[in-house]
C-alpha cells in the first residue's frame, strides 16, 4: 500500500498534480481507464486518497491478471494504453516534468 491516508486531504486531479499525467497517481489512473476501472473522462479530482487506494488495488489486480507487464496485454489494450502514455508524455513538460531527470522530476 502506496498511499497513507490523510484525513480531509482531497487529490487535485491527475492534470493539476506536480508532473501532471507522470506522476505515480496519473499512472494509476490511466490503467485504471485501460481496464475499464474508472471512464476515461476521470481524473480523480476531489477524490479521497483511500479512494485512490481503492483503485490501485483494482488496477494491481488487473495487472496481476497480465502478469504485470504491458507485453501480457491484449492488443487492444496494449494498443490503447500506449496511446494514452505518449499523450501522457507529450503534455508532462507543461506542469514541469523533465525526462531527462528519470525520477528526480
């Protein structure tokens, strides 16, 4: 378990999050939509952080069921998720994200 609850702390949505779409939960959520979890319209905002727990043990399911690897993927999925990820890629060095710093930002 990733996330600590924080009581009254409310998640400001994966497209005004540090890093953007990047960011760990902008992950989440985005294989959250690959695998139906959440409409692809969601973005998480005002949601609770043990609501964000909620779909990341979802998502780890999903991906379990693929043996945790893009490759294990259905071609559709894998097909849409890799969409998702370049579009995810292109608007990241808007919110500040820089690939050359790997984790670091």
């Amino acid at each position: 378990m990733w996330l600590i609850a924080m009581a009254g702390i409310l998640y400001c949505g994966m497209h005004q999050a540090a890093y953007g779409d990047m960011a760990l939960v902008g992950s989440i959520i985005r294989d959250a939509w690959d695998a139906g979890i959440t409409p692809q319209y969601e973005t998480c905002k005002g949601v609770s952080h043990h609501h964000l727990q909620l779909v990341d043990d979802q998502r780890q399911a999903e991906w379990r069921d693929h043996d945790c690897l893009a490759a294990g993927l259905p071609e559709d999925l894998k097909q849409h998720q890799s969409k998702l990820f370049r579009k995810a890629v292109q608007n990241a060095p808007k919110p500040g994200w820089n690939p050359e710093l790997g984790d670091q930002g």
